[in-house]
C-alpha cells in the first residue's frame, strides 16, 4: 500500500527548479564549497561529516531529490586504510561503477601505527581481479601484505572525473601500480581531470621524502595545475628527479605549506627541479613549520631562494614567503637585497616577514625606505608579518605616506608577529591588533588618503612550545 502512494514532499522542496536544488546540495557539499579543494585543514573532516548529514537527510525526502543530492555525497571520497575499514569505498565503488563517475576528490589518510590487520582472502581476491582489469597487477600479482596498500591506486585509475588527490605520502611505499598502467595503456593511462595534488604527511616518525611516488602522480596528471606539499622534504643527501626531465606546462601554482627542508643540498635540489620544471608557474608560496631540525634559513637565506625564482621574474604573479617559524629568520643574510623584489616585475601579490625586507637591524640609521624600494609597480595585494619591536612598522609608515605612486594598490594586511603564545585564530580579520607603540588608526588614515586599505589580523605567534615541536 505504502509504495503504491504517491511521493509527497512535506517542505514543499520539489517545487524548486532543478537548479536550485543543485546549488542547496552545492552548498552542503565541502568539495564544492572549497575554493582551493587542496589539502585538510583542522576541523576539515568534522565539517564534512556535518555536511554529509544535510545531503543524506535531504536524499531521504523523496525520490527525485535522491537523484539530485546523492552525486554530492561522493564528489569528495575518504579513504583511510585502518583495520576493518580498509576497503569499504573501494568496495562500493567496485559494485556501483556509476558511482565512481561522481568522484572528484580523493582524500587518502594513513596511520601505520593502526594498521595491524591484513585484508581478508576474499578482499585479497576482489583487489587483485580489479588491478587485473585496469592493467595494474604486477606479474606474480599482489602479496597479501600489501593488497591494501594500493587500493587507492586502484581508486585513481577507477574514477575518470577525479580532480583532486590528497594523499598521505606515508601511505604509499612505492614502486606503484599506477606506473605499472602507464607503460601497459600509455597516454590511456592518465587521469585526464586530475588538476590538484597535495602531497602530505601525518606521521611524525617520517622517513621524509620519497620523490619517486610524486613522479608517479606528476606522470599520471598532464593537465596539473596546483601541486601542494605539506611535509618533511628529506632523502638524507639524494638528489631529486621528481619530474624526469618533463616539464609540467599547466602547472600554475606550487604551495609548499608548513613544510621542512632540513637538508642543504637536498633542499636546495629539491626546489630547482621544481622550478625548471614548472616554467608556467603564477604562483609560489613556502611556509615553514616548528620542528627541532627546521631552520630552512641557516642553509638557505630567503635572497638564495629567490634566486632559484629567478627564471620566473617576470611571469610570478604571486610569492608568499613565510619564515615567521623559522627560529634563525632574524639572521641578517636573510634580508633581501635593495631592490631585488621590484625585478618581479608582474607580482600582484606579495607576502613577505619583516625580517626578510627591513635593512634596519644592519643599518639603523638608514631611511625607513626598505618597503619602499622593494614593491613592484603592478602590486595589488600586500601582506606583512611585523615582529612587536621590528623597526619595519616605519617603513610601514613610510609606505603609508608616500605609496601614492604605486598605481594598482589596494589592499594592504598587516599581521604582528608576538613572542607569546596567542589563543586567536591568526586568520581571523577585522580585529584591531596593533603593537602599543603603533598609532594604527593614524597609519590607516595615511593609506587611506592614497587609496589603499590598511587591515590588521589577529596577531600569530612565534612562540614555540613543546607541543609545537615534533622530535
Ligand atoms: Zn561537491
Ligand atoms: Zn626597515
């Protein structure tokens, strides 16, 4: 009786165009709310769930809203190899195959410390007949031990919309099973959609850096456009050859977030193959992240990592240089020389530390001229991060008052960089953080007279505490 009556829509939801109903799923969904779609931020996977939540209750209504929001509870996939849970998408995905269609992102989270379980025969079974299908099964197939370890290969290769992976470097040990497809399919092979990869790491224990699982991703990506790392970047003294000799031409952005490069000559390896190989790149962006061994600076001044940006002078659109966590940044050879930042002639956005502009710790008599000289005439956005008792908040001033000339300005945020520990989430805008000695309502008065708009964010700490520091 119940099946045979008609569908009714107690919130009146059907009467929406279809296109309406879309962007409510839209809105729910965290994949398509995403601007960058690359990496996971805390809190990442609690908003998800929630989301999810909206989506399913919103399946349940009625059939025709089924068909509009169930896409949206699989654009964004989590696979997370833990005992009993290692294969369940893979499993669904494997006897729904429409469904595979609808994932366009891949989150890949591994624990090594959880994994004590091995897959069952029948799982074992299942993997191996799949990896058989999609000409990714090595010659004397695959061992027990391993079988789950490149399930989320096999969950590349199955979903032809993918556009982002997000993968725990850890998880993934290498040599891969998409390799494997490549040289069998060749230019078949590849994940046509795929244009953001972030590689990361969660495990303090980490080996470091195994470059030949991201030459698997980049052969696999030919329409790359941002690549993200967020980890330690160390092959104790080996050199790289992430790309093979093949540039990237798509690639548009590198974000190198809370990342490590303890070893000299590694790091400094490390970022001209990324370079060279990226000759299209508009955007660049290295953070530095607490640790006992980081100290990027001590073997790699910020004028020496602009020099491996040298061949991208005048296409960079955007640089965002943040050593505020490096321990060493106060050291003077990390002060850029006179000048050199206006060479990027087609920088639009800039973020730079205080102490990788202001010359005044050397030369305290000199002009507050250090911003000055340093900005390029097509800038539109400029952030500082300003130590309390830097003496940059002059040249701050000084910008201030005599930045009228710099045509395309607009926008300018200031962030204080304090020793203490703060509470404040050092994104949150809006709130009035100035050191006492700064006159910050005087100093936006000066911008605004030039058209720019001064903002203050919530200041960020360099304060290391224990919990900061991963031994
Ligand atoms: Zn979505
Ligand atoms: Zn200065």
């Amino acid at each position: 009786m119940t099946a045979a009556m008609p569908e009714k829509d107690p919130m009146g939801l059907l009467d929406l165009p279809l296109e309406i109903l879309k962007m409510i799923c839209a809105a729910l969904c965290l994949h398509c709310q995403e601007t960058e779609n690359v990496g996971m931020p805390p809190g990442y996977f609690e908003h998800d769930r929630a989301n999810r939540q909206g989506v399913i209750s919103l399946c349940r209504v009625s059939k025709t809203l089924r068909v509009v929001a169930q896409p949206f509870l699989y654009h964004s996939v989590l696979y997370q190899w833990i005992p009993g849970d290692s294969s369940s998408i893979f499993h669904t995905i494997i006897h729904r195959p429409a469904l595979a269609e609808w994932v366009k992102k891949l989150d890949v989270i591994c624990d090594v410390r959880k994994c004590t379980q091995f897959p069952s025969p029948e799982e074992v079974k299942e993997i191996n007949e799949t990896a058989k299908q999609l000409c990714m099964l090595p010659t004397n197939g695959l061992e027990k031990e391993r079988s789950s370890w490149f399930l989320f290969e096999l969950l590349i290769a199955l979903c032809p919309c993918l556009e982002t992976v997000n993968v725990d470097i850890q998880t993934w040990p290498g040599p891969s099973m998409l390799e494997r497809r490549k040289e069998e399919l060749g230019q078949q092979a590849v994940t046509t959609k795929l244009k953001n990869i972030c590689f990361h790491e969660n495990n303090p224990l980490s080996m470091g850096f195994n470059a030949s699982v991201v030459t698997t991703l980049l052969r696999s990506s030919p329409k790359l456009q941002h690549l993200k790392f967020a980890m330690f970047i160390s092959t104790h003294g080996h050199s790289v050859n992430m790309f093979q000799g093949k540039s990237v031409r798509t690639l548009r952005t590198i974000h190198m977030e809370d990342c490590d490069m303890p070893d000299k000559r590694y790091s400094r390896s490390f970022l001209t193959d990324l370079i060279t190989h990226a000759p299209n790149i508009k955007s660049f962006w290295y953070s530095c992240y607490f640790r006992s061994s980081t100290q990027v600076t001590r073997h790699m001044p910020f004028p020496r990592m602009l020099g491996f940006l040298e061949p991208l002078k005048h296409s960079l659109v955007s640089l965002d240089i943040d050593l505020t966590r490096d321990e060493d940044s106060k050291r003077a050879e990390n002060v850029v020389n006179r000048g050199l930042l206006k060479s990027f002639t087609n920088l639009e956005k800039l973020g730079l530390d205080d102490t990788l502009f202001c010359m005044h710790r050397a030369e305290p008599t000199r002009d507050p001229t250090c911003l000055i000289e340093q900005i390029p005439l097509k800038l539109k956005l400029l952030t500082l991060r300003i130590h309390e008792d830097s003496p940059a908040w002059e040249d701050l001033t000084m910008l201030g008052k005599y930045g009228g000339w710099l045509p395309n300005l607009r926008t300018v945020v200031v962030q204080t960089i304090t020793s203490h520990p703060v509470d404040q989430d050092p994104d949150e805008e809006g709130t009035f953080e100035v050191p006492s000695h700064v006159n910050g309502e005087h100093l936006k008065e000066l911008f605004n007279r030039n058209g720019v708009q001064l903002r203050f964010k919530a200041p960020k700490s360099s304060y290391k505490e224990e919990g900061n520091t991963l031994v």
